[in-house]
C-alpha cells in the first residue's frame, strides 16, 4: 500500500490552491482532485483582486496559482471525486475519482457552489457571462454597471436585497420576478426608484450590446443579475457525516475545522462573502491549521540533505 498523503485538497479554486501552496511550502505530501468547475473560471475579468490594476479573468488567476501549486511540487489531477470513505481506526481518509483511488491524512473539502442560472441555452449564456451581458456578483462587478441599465432576475428577500445593493451603483434598477408576481416590499423598492416587473420570465435573449428580457413586458438592458440563489457543493461532507449549516453551507470552527476529525473545509462551500480574497484567506487559515494537527499527531521534521 502506498504511503497516505498528508493532505488531498478536493477542489481547484481560489481556496484549494490558495491551501496547496501553502501545503507544499510546508513540505507536506499532498494532491489536488480537480472537477474544472470553479466558479472563478467565469469571471471575465476581475477588477478587485489586489494586485492587478488591469484586472485579470479568472481563467488566467487559476492557471497562475496551478503553475505557481505545481512549482512547489503539488499534483494537480484532473477528476471528480465521487466517494470517499474515514477509516476511524486508522485515522485514513479513502476517495474514489476518476484515476483512481487515494488514501490521505487530512482533506480539505473546496467543493464550492453552483450559481442557479436562468432559463437560456448554456453556449447563449456562457457568450453573454464573457461579454458581461450577465452577471452574477454585484459586490464583484457592480462597479461595472454604474450608471447603467440593469435588470436583476429574482423576488423575495434575495431579489429585493440585490436591487437595492445595486441602486447605489445606477438609478435604472429594474427587479424582474422569474415566475409570477413579486413577493417583495414593494413600498420599499418604489421608495428607491427600483422599477418592479412581474414574470414569468418567458426568454432571454443576448444581443450585440444589450439582453433582452421577456416577462410582462420586453425590456432591454445593458447586464442583468440573475438572482435565484446557489447550490452547495457537500455531498461529500454529508457522506462523511460532516455538520452543514441551516443554509447548506459546511459549518467549521475559526480555524476551518469541520465536525469531522481530520475533515477541513474552506471557500465557497463554507459560508462567507462568496469573494475570490475570503476564499484565499481561509485556505491559507486551512492550511497552517492542518499543517499544525499534522505536527500533533507526529511531528514533523525535515532530516539535511547532505551534498557530497
């Protein structure tokens, strides 16, 4: 049987790779399984990662912290991990992906969200998230649309909260329920100048400069915000018996614990800003404080290299 890894890093975002660097740099043993769908790989260009003052797409930041992972000896696997199994006794974690199968010490659970998307063919909407036609970040890229036309999708507490979020960004705010009529504060939202309009939203239609949506009445805009909430990603917290929030979300303590010993979980799937900085930052948190259980259960030394 092969020698179990440190750490298997389960997820290629911002915060998996944040904690495989980090990882590495402790000299640790470690991989990463990475399923290609990190929410971050859809930014067309991000303008408020320090560090860029031209911004970067999410696409060029991910590749940079693979190559940069990989230069302090991380494995990068490309794969979904589909079960994974904690042997109590032997304190081992077992996942099955697409290579194979891997025996580790820790994981680190950076499994992320999925963004609910509208109704639309996926090549018309993924054409339109590249062109910034649609957006899914107001705190990202509200900036973006100040003093623009902006339409958001959504009703309720979610819809309404985005709306206002973005009415300090441009007075042309227009909330758009998806599949009736609105169930929101509308005293509130008249009082902000936010225009409400009824679904259901019947089409959405990209063009060269603006998108058009189809509900009650036809409105083109410059982006608008699909607001119909996320998916978590923790099938595989719920297989190991993980603790997960009222919301979904992995529950860990200060230090990127979870319920389970030796389980860790950072990022998106843990509850948070859903921003590329917080990500990094609690990988960063997960990595220092597996480094340090690690070092509880044995510790670690380094034996010199010798050169002759």
């Amino acid at each position: 049987m092969d020698k179990p890894l440190d750490c298997l890093v389960i997820g290629g975002g911002p915060a998996g790779l944040t904690a495989a660097i980090y990882l590495s740099r402790y000299h640790l043993d470690i991989m990463v399984v990475d399923g290609g769908k990190s929410r971050a790989a859809w930014i067309p260009c991000t303008h408020n990662h320090a560090g860029f003052p031209d911004g970067i797409s999410g696409k060029d930041l991910l590749d940079r912290m693979k190559e940069q992972a990989r230069r302090y000896g991380t494995r990068i696997e490309d794969g979904q991990v589909g079960r994974i199994e904690r042997d109590i006794e032997a304190g081992l974690f077992t996942a099955e992906y697409g290579s194979g199968q891997v025996t580790a010490r820790t994981v680190l659970l950076a499994t992320g969200v999925t963004n609910r998307r509208p109704p639309m063919d996926l090549e018309l909407h993924d054409d339109a998230v590249a062109r910034g036609l649609i957006r899914y970040c107001p705190i990202c890229d509200g900036y973006e649309v100040t003093d623009k036309k902006v339409g958001i999708i959504g009703t309720g507490e979610r819809g309404q909260g985005e709306a206002l979020f973005l009415r300090s960004y441009t007075a042309d705010v227009t909330l758009i329920a998806p599949d009736g009529p609105h169930e929101v504060d509308r005293d509130a939202l008249g009082e902000a100048g936010i225009k409400l309009v009824d679904g259901p939203v019947t089409a959405i239609e990209p063009g060269a400069e603006t998108i058009r949506v189809a509900a009650s009445e036809d409105l083109d805009f410059d982006s608008i915000y699909p607001a119909l909430g996320s998916d978590t990603h923790v099938q595989l917290a719920e297989m190991l018996g993980a603790t997960l929030s009222d919301l979904r979300c992995i529950h860990v303590d200060s230090h990127q614990r979870t319920s389970v010993p030796g389980l860790y979980a950072a990022g998106d799937v843990v509850h948070g800003l859903d921003q590329i900085s917080h990500a990094m930052g609690e990988g960063g948190v997960a990595s220092t404080t597996i480094r340090n259980d690690l070092a509880k259960r044995e510790p670690l030394r380094r034996d010199s290299s010798i050169r002759s």
